[in-house]
C-alpha cells in the first residue's frame, strides 16, 4: 500500500472529509431508523453527523469532554441533522446514562484522546462505560489506529509522533479485544479503511504546530516545544510523510445475553 502526498487544497479540508473514512464505516455499521447511538469522543460531531445522516430518524448522542462540543452543535445545524443529533458535555469514563440505554455505541478515534487525560486506565473504563450504557445485543464500534497494524513508515511516525508527544497513544487491537472478551462482548467483525493520503513535511509542520496547541490549550497537555518535535522527527517526516489517520481499523462488538451480567471495573 503507498498512499499520496496531499495537495495543499485537499489539506485544507483533511480533517473534516478524511476520505470518506466516516461516512464509509458508518455504511458499515448496519444502521437503521429509530436507533439510539452514543458517539464517545465525538469531537466537532463529525462521525455522529455522518451516522446521522443514514439513520434518517432516531437519535444520536455525541459526548465529549471539551467544550468542543460547541462546534460540535454548529456542524449539526449545518448539516441540517441537529433534529436527530444530540451533543452534550460529559466524561467518557463516567457516562452519565443508565444502563442498556443504547443500539450502539461508537467512538472514531476518541480513545486516543481519552488517552491524553485519564491514560491507559481511563481507555479501559471508558470501553467498559460503553459496554455498560450498550443494551443486550447491541454493538460497540471502535475505530482505532493500532500501531501494529499500520503498514507504512508514514503511518507508524504518525501513531508513534501522537502518542509519544501528545500522549494521544494508539494502544494495541489485542488491548481492546481483551476488554470485550472479559465483558461478555462478542467480536463480530473487524476492517480497515484508508484515506490513501499522506501530510508532506510542510504540511506536517502545521498540523503539529497545531496540535501542540490544542494539547496545550484544550487539553492542558504539557507538550514539548515544535522545534524540540520536529529535530527529532522532521528528517523522518521529510522522507516518508506523514500518515495521519491514512488507516483506520474498525472492531465491532455484541453485548451479548446474560442474567447474570457484571461488567469488570
């Protein structure tokens, strides 16, 4: 697999389309009308906008811990789904829902952010809050970036740069699938879905100045300064680009039946 530079036009826009990444793994997710969805670490509502538009009626509930959310309620209205898109201000790791509340409950990428905040711990209580708000036979989805699974030099800088720098770690696949195996969740399916494209080193250069911003601005991260950054990764990033979100691995899990259902804190 060998993805492509990205031209400066498709950068502008990298984030918000991602190549269709979202809209793809929800047409994955055997949606139907009159679902209840969490999206955990919703962010600016982008992955919850996109279940909702194939949902068509039903409810989606986007949380996160950042006053994000905001933009988050603004895309919404945007893309004119605020009627079925619900956003709300909330921990992952203490989702304030009673249990089996949810169809299914869903995260894009969020549990590198958790991982920011509350570490490897929080990571696993946040999956174990989905699995708890997820109703009998419902479905967990978590999209991921396992390092282990990424394919090129590109893509492995780009999980190694986040997690080592912006603490935004990409934990294994084996870690989260331990935590549905110990959960009475069943693995029904996984996949992986790519953009094809990568950052040029300019273009990286802005993403990680703006990221050590964010971290530091949002989510009072103390980060190591750009310069400091780039002498240790630029000549990498220079010669093989830099693959953020290139590939994304998708698990989907059931909660199935029990009477006698625990879920291990």
């Amino acid at each position: 697999m060998c993805s492509e530079y990205l031209t400066d036009e498709e950068y502008e826009m990298y984030w918000f389309r991602l190549g269709g990444l979202r809209k793809a793994i929800s047409e994955d997710l055997g949606l139907s009308a009159g679902m209840k969805i969490l999206d955990v670490g919703t962010g600016w509502g982008h992955f919850a906008i996109e279940m909702a538009k194939l949902l068509k009626e039903g409810k989606v509930v986007g949380i996160d811990i950042t006053s994000e959310v905001d933009k988050a309620r603004q895309f919404a209205k945007r893309n004119k789904v605020d009627d079925i898109v619900q956003i709300m201000r909330m921990d992952a790791t203490d989702l304030r829902f009673p249990d089996n509340s949810f169809d299914l409950a869903a995260s894009f990428l969020g549990m590198r952010d958790i991982h920011m905040t509350r570490g490897e711990k929080g990571v696993k209580k946040a999956v174990r809050e989905m699995i708890r708000v997820t109703k009998e036979g419902g479905r967990i989805a978590l999209c991921i970036t396992p390092p282990e699974d990424m394919e090129t030099e590109d893509q492995r800088i780009a999980v190694e740069v986040e997690g080592k720098i912006f603490g935004a770690k990409s934990l294994p696949k084996e870690f989260y699938i331990d935590i549905f195996r110990n959960n009475h969740i069943e693995l029904r399916k996984t996949g992986a879905y790519y953009t094809n494209k990568k950052l040029t080193a300019h273009q990286a250069r802005i993403e990680l100045k703006e990221g050590i911003e964010i971290a530091r601005k949002v989510y009072g991260k103390n980060v190591r300064d750009f310069e400091d950054v780039w002498s240790e990764y630029g000549e990498r990033i220079e010669t093989f680009g830099y693959g953020m979100y290139s590939k994304v691995v998708l698990l989907i899990g059931e909660k199935v039946a029990s009477t006698a259902y625990t879920i291990k804190r």
